[in-house]
C-alpha cells in the first residue's frame, strides 16, 4: 500500500506542477477563459488511462499460467523503463519546464486555426505521460505482488493527497522545495524499479524464457521471511525475496549501481566558447 501511494503522490504531483503552470499563467495573462479545454484534456488523458489499465487487466486474466508470467515479466520491464525515463525526464526538465511550457502556451493560443485543441492537447499530454507510467507501474505491482485491496487504496490516496498538494502549491499556501522533494522521490523510485527489474527476471524464469543464474543467492527464509512483518513490508517497498537467485540480485544490484549515481551526478555545465589569441 505504502509505494503505490507513493509512487502516485510523486507522479500526481508532477502532473499537477505542470497543469499548475498552465493554469497560472493563464490566468495570470488574462486567458482564464481557456481553463475549461485544459480541463476537456486532463479529463480525457484520466479516463484514457483507466481503460488501458482496465483493458490489460482483464485480457491478462485469460492467458495461461506461462503466459500470463510472460505479460507480467513484459509489464514489468516497461514499467521500469518508464519510471527511471520519468526519473531522468524530471531532473532535466525541471530548470526549464516552466519558461517552456508558457511558450507552447502562447504558440498554441496564436494566430492560427485549432488553438484550442492545441490548448488541450498540451494539457492531455502532460497527463497522459504520468497516467500511463502510473497505470503500468501498478498492473507490474498487481502482476507480481498479486492481488489485493491494499494497492489500490494506496495509489487512490496518493492520487488524492497529490491532487491536494498541487492545488495547495497553486494556491500558495503550501511552499515545497521541490528539488529536495524530485531528489529523494527519485531515489526511491529507481529503488522500486530495481525491485520490478529483480520481479521481471523471476517472472521470465517462471515463462520457461530465462533460466540462467538461477543458483540461490542467499537463504534468509529463516531469519527475515517475506510472509512475516518486516519481510513483507520490505517485499512491497523494495521487492525483497528471502531466497533470491544470483541472477536477481544482479540485476537488482546493477541496475542501482549504474542508475542512482547518475541520478545524483551534477548536471554538466554548459560549455564557454573560447577566443582565439
């Protein structure tokens, strides 16, 4: 319950941002008029985001068993590739978002025919990008954590606390540092991704598709077991297994080590030209 809410707090806020962004400077430019197209977008992108997540549930419910862990080892690798894209995504747009968006803005609100389903294209897109990364991370949690109320509660109160977050921003009653808040969220999100990573390997094996490195990495069955307190709680935040394979833990541990150092580097300063003598 505690990462998908998480996980759609860290989405839902970031999706706010960028309405909140569009929002403000129409209004603050005098074009509050537009606000119900962007609203016709985020409406839109939501309910299309429901019925892909709602569609792949339902057509995975009648695979195979081998099948059905070939989808989940598929859905989980997509998921990891978008959640570290969102990651990387936020860091380097996060310096410039704001004074691009307010140009698509004015380009879409120009003198040109279809400015209003420009208007509510920009506003679908922005949703539509953290709905679908959002909509796999959860089916890749459902397909190897397996089903259950507590997910779904999870990422509704996430969806809910965001949606409050980011009207508070808005507002201006709430001020958030957000570089530290993108900073430790991503972090924690390329954790959740090591652990859906480690899940798509298992899930491979399981499909008949991976059987390499499947020698017991080690055996803490005993001493932290997934079915306990603790070891659950550590299986949902950060895909702890008891007996993991080597391959598993390679993969966990590889993809940490190449992602979060990159994650944290400084950005490069952009490069002075140099005179000739």
């Amino acid at each position: 319950m505690l990462v998908p809410f998480l996980i759609m707090v860290r989405e839902g806020v970031e999706a706010a941002l960028i309405v909140g962004i569009i929002a403000g400077y129409l209004k603050s430019t005098g074009r509050g008029q537009w606000m119900p197209l962007v609203w016709v977008g985020i409406v839109t992108a939501i309910l299309l985001c429901l019925a892909l997540g709602i569609v792949l549930d339902l057509v995975s419910a009648d695979f195979p068993q081998k099948e059905q862990e070939l989808f989940a080892a598929i859905i989980g690798l997509i998921a990891v590739f978008l959640l570290a894209s969102m990651v990387f995504w936020m860091k380097k747009a996060s310096r410039s978002i704001k004074g691009e968006l307010q140009h698509s803005i004015d380009e879409a609100l120009g003198e040109h025919d279809g400015k209003g389903l420009a208007l509510v294209f920009m506003a679908f897109l922005a949703v539509a990008r953290e709905g679908l990364e959002s909509v796999f991370f959860l089916l890749a949690t459902f397909q190897q954590q397996g089903a259950g109320l507590e997910a779904p509660i999870g990422a509704l109160a996430g969806v809910l606390a965001a949606a409050a977050i980011g009207y508070a921003i808005y507002a201006g009653t709430v001020r958030l540092n957000l570089r530290r808040f993108f900073r430790w969220t991503g972090i924690f999100i390329l954790i959740v991704a090591a652990g859906l990573l480690a899940g798509s390997l298992r899930a491979l094996h399981e499909a008949g598709l991976w059987n390499g490195l499947q020698t017991v990495a080690f055996d803490l069955s005993h001493v932290l077991p997934t079915d306990g307190v603790v070891g659950s709680v550590l299986s949902g935040i950060f895909g702890y297994v008891d007996t993991p394979t080597i391959g598993e833990v390679a993969v966990y541990v590889l993809f940490l080590v190449i992602t979060v150092p990159l994650f944290l580097a400084a950005p490069r300063a952009p490069r002075q030209a140099t005179s000739g003598a």
